[in-house]
C-alpha cells in the first residue's frame, strides 16, 4: 500500500519550543512567549508577523503542551456557523478542558464575526490564538484586541533557514533511499531566496529534489535549479498590506536621508513587483516634500521623469525613475515649505482666522456705509515691486509660518529680500 504523502513542511513542522526557526526574541531561554507556555497558563493571544514565520507550528505546540482541544479556522473561508459549531461543542466530552482556538488571518473576520468570540473569551472557555500578517492595530477590533495580548513574529533570517533546508535535504533523501549531492551554494540560495519564509523555503526544497536528475544512485541538487525554483519569491508583497507602506516608507525616508543606494533598492523592490504608481506617487510627494525650496526645479524635473515612466510602462519606465531617486537622493534638502503649510493649517483649523484686511477685500465691498476706503497699493508701482502693507487679518498680524532654510537657494532669497525690505528677517 503506498504511504499517505505528506508535504514536507508538516513532515518537518517543529514539536518543541527548541526546534522553532528563529524567533529567539519571544521563543528563546526566559523569552516571554517561552515563559507563559512553560506556565500552562494560556492568554488569549495574537500572533503577528510575515507567513512561514512559525506562528501556527507554535500553536500547535500551545495546544499539545496545555492539553487542550485545537480547532483551527482560517478568516477567509470561516463563517459565523463555523464558530457557532465551536461554541456548541464547549461544556460536552468533546472539548473537556475548553477550546483552543486558531484563527489563521483574523483580519478577514468582520466585526460581528470578531465579536462572536468575547463572552467565551472572557469567561476562559475558549482561548483565542489569532494570526495575521497584517499590523492587529489596524485590522482588529478594539474589544478582541483589548482582551489579548499581541506577539510579533520576525521574518527569518537566511542563517535561520539554512538549518531547515539542510534537514529538509537529509529528510528527502531518506524517505526516497537515495544520497544526495549538493552543489555547492544551493543550500544559501534557497535560505536566502525564500524571504524570511521558512515554508516556502521547504516548498522549494521538495520541488528541487524531485526535478533532481538521479545519477548513480544520487540525487543531483544543483544551483541552476535552485535558481530557477527560487526565481522572485523572495518578495514579500501586497499592494493593500503592510509590506506595501513599509517598502515606500522605506523609499521616501530612503530620500529624505539622501541616501541614494538606499532609495533605490526599495526602488527595485516596488519595481519588481510592477507596483509603478506605488514609486511614482512617492517620488513626487518627496520632490516637494523633501527637496523643496532648496531646490525648487525639482518639482518640474521629477514630474518629467514619472510622466515618462508611466507612459513607457515597465521595464523601460525603471530607467527614469531611477534618475529620478538618485536626484533626489543627492539633492539638498529642506522642509520649510512643509513646516510653513503645517503651520498655517494648524491656525485655521484652530479657528484663528479673521476676515482680510480691508485693503485686500474684492473692490465690489466698496461702498457707502464702510469706515475707510479700501486703501489697496499695487506692489508693481512701487521701487523692487515691493510696499509695506498688511496681509494677514487682524488677528494674525504679525503672525510667521515661513522661516527660511539653511541651504544656497533659501538664503540667497532671504538676502533679497533683506535688502528690498531692510529688516532682518
């Protein structure tokens, strides 16, 4: 009879604390995960983190170590009847001790599936173990968060995975009876291609060994192969997802740190995952943002450059978009623009406002019935098209959002001005 196949990454799937990939931080010796599953004491809990990073292997030693009953529900095929199922078998033979429940990527729960879980989470009868590889902040009700305690999960490093591979190797080999040749670098490619992701690193491996030639009772491992089954899954990447803000975060601060090796590497990233307008809005936010009146040509030279590459589409756009970041990076840099805007808002929104001076109302005020004449002087007909006049309301007067940055650009428009005023500014 033919054994039942298993894939590999269950067949090698940890039982012990000790032989978790990685996760040192909360897993390792007097870890605090480590220290509440040797307690027997289990919280609700939130396991945060990238996939393949062992959040359910963990759970699953959770429920073996504590003897209690594990159900697992993934959020994006689950319903309510689904829970309703759980919480019909809580006080029979079923679950004696209470349900230990896995919730793989709570995120997809909406609020009255969410919901549908206090009152047993509260008086202990199930403890909830949920998963995502989203930030629970942002994607978890308050009330279920409130009641659990979150524990973020790393991705792995290429050195954590390396181990993994190598047993994965040994264990394919026995399992067939054959020996196994490597080629020297198989074994860094794939724990380096598999971006942190343990899973998919074994995936990997098991696909490797069984497109392997057999050659004198070996199977040859080699590192074309493993090149091609490894091919651009090192990324990790969803355009709606956390990895989408944290890679043109990385871009923009990449930027604003003038950076340019930095800048374009999240660059490449975004590239290749064809996330073009993903780069393109950042680019042009950080031209103004970041460069700004220090210098202002940026603005119209980075607008050329995203105009082109979204035109050219990829992988042609790659080329003006990377001129585009390398300028940037290298440009100098100020953030008076943006703390002057920040500013003002912060007054208006504040309500200190006021009407304009009666100098600059629309002529059609003038009139019978005001106590004075609009009184407005035309800047042009005056030396250095400049007059001393108010602008701002009452209220403000005297108010200043604008101070002019320390680079070449900013103090040559702030000595002008100097001179045509004749007030320090």
């Amino acid at each position: 009879m033919q054994e039942e196949y298993r894939p590999l990454a269950d067949a090698l799937r940890p039982r012990e604390l000790d032989d978790v990939v990685g996760q040192s931080h909360i897993l390792g010796e007097g870890g605090l995960l480590r220290r509440i599953i040797e307690s027997g004491k289990i919280p609700n809990m939130i396991f945060y983190g990238p996939s393949g990073t062992g959040k359910t292997t963990v759970a699953r030693i959770i429920a073996e170590k504590t003897h209690r009953t594990l159900r697992r529900l993934n959020a994006t095929t689950a319903t309510l009847q689904d829970i309703r199922d759980i919480i019909a078998e809580l006080d029979t033979f079923l679950t004696p001790g209470g349900v230990l429940l896995y919730l793989d990527e709570i995120q997809y729960f909406n609020k009255k599936q969410q919901q549908s879980l206090l009152e047993f989470m509260e008086n202990g009868k199930i403890t909830l173990i949920a998963s995502t590889t989203e930030n629970p902040y942002f994607y978890v009700y308050n009330a279920v968060l409130s009641r659990s305690t979150v524990f973020e999960f790393k991705s792995l490093s290429p050195q954590d995975v390396s181990g993994a591979v190598e047993r994965a190797i040994r264990l394919l080999g026995e399992r067939e009876g054959v020996g196994v040749r490597v080629e020297e670098g198989v074994v860094a490619h794939v724990a380096r291609g598999c971006g942190g992701d343990v899973r998919k690193a074994l995936n990997a491996v098991e696909l490797l060994f069984t497109a392997a030639v057999r050659r004198d009772g070996q199977a040859q491992l080699t590192l074309s192969d493993a090149l091609a089954v490894t091919q651009r899954s090192a990324m990790h990447y969803d355009r709606e997802g956390d990895q989408h803000y944290d890679t043109v975060s990385a871009l923009m601060k990449s930027l604003r740190g003038s950076d340019p090796d930095a800048a374009l590497h999240y660059l490449a990233r975004l590239l290749e995952t064809g996330d073009l307008p993903g780069a393109c809005r950042r680019i042009l936010c950080s031209a103004a943002e970041d460069i700004g009146l220090a210098y202002p040509q940026a603005i119209p030279i980075v607008k050329a450059c995203v105009d082109s590459a979204m035109q050219l589409g990829l992988p042609e756009g790659r080329l003006h978009l990377a001129e585009a970041v390398i300028f940037l990076a290298t440009c100098p840099k100020s953030n008076s623009g943006v703390m002057a805007i920040d500013a003002a808002l912060a007054d208006v929104r504040a309500g200190r406002v006021g009407d304009p001076p009666r100098e600059l109302q629309n002529v059609h005020a003038d009139g019978t019935g005001f106590e004075r004449e609009q009184g407005y002087k035309y800047p042009h007909d005056y030396p250095g098209h400049y007059v001393a006049q108010q602008y701002l309301p009452d209220a403000l007067r005297g108010k200043r959002y604008y101070h002019y940055g320390d680079n070449k650009t900013e103090q040559a428009a702030k000595a002008y001005w100097e001179r045509i005023r004749g007030e320090e500014l």
